[in-house]
C-alpha cells in the first residue's frame, strides 16, 4: 500500500524534514527507554520529526500517535503530518525497529521512497 503524501509534503521534504530534524543520523530512542519525540538535543523520533517543538505530545514519551489524537493530546493532528496516522504509524514502526541504527536517515528514506507517493 502507498500513502499519499498531504497538507503540502512531497517525498523529498518528508526526507530533508527527518535529516534536518535529526543531526545524529541514528534513532533518539534507546532500548531501555523507547522512542522519544524529542531528545532535547535537536533529534526527532520519525513522528516527532513532523511536529512542532511546542506540541503538546513532544512531553509525552510513551504516547503512540494514534495516542495522541485517541488522548485528546491533538485530536487534529493529521493535518499537520505529511502522510496519514496509520501510515506514521508505520514510519515510526520502522523507526523504533531500528533502535540503535546508526543509518537511520538511509532507513527511513528508503521506506518513504518504497511506501509513500506525492
């Protein structure tokens, strides 16, 4: 299934957004911890990568994305994200997958490219 790109991303500003939003090039996340939307260091989980340093979800470490619109934390959240929930749901999948990885951005880029379509 490919999900379509929306709210004026296209399949190189999802990529340049995760490269530009994570410095470290490797997930934020550790296996004792999880993922983090936000490290506090400039780096992004693929989610936190698409969402405001202000969002009320980057407190909120142990919120799925689906969690974030189900909990009310931003019930209009997918008018903010470049592909719908189910497909970030996906994306971040592959992301915590890849805990410890140290080619994240190759990762998720290559996902984009094979699951995503402007």
């Amino acid at each position: 299934m490919k999900y379509k790109t929306m709210n004026g991303y296209t399949i190189e500003s999802m990529i340049s957004t995760i490269k530009a939003r994570n410095n470290g090039n490797q997930c934020v996340g550790n296996v004792n911890l999880g993922c983090l939307y936000n490290d506090g260091n400039g780096n992004h989980c693929a989610v936190g990568c698409f969402l405001p340093d202000d969002h009320p979800a980057m407190s909120n470490k142990n919120v799925s994305v689906t969690g974030i619109v189900e909990g009310g934390i931003d019930p209009d959240l997918e008018k903010i994200l470049p592909i719908s929930l189910v497909g970030m749901q996906r994306l971040q999948s592959k992301h915590d997958d890849s805990i410890g990885c140290k080619h994240i951005h190759d990762v998720l880029e290559k996902w984009i490219r094979f699951h995503c379509e402007d």
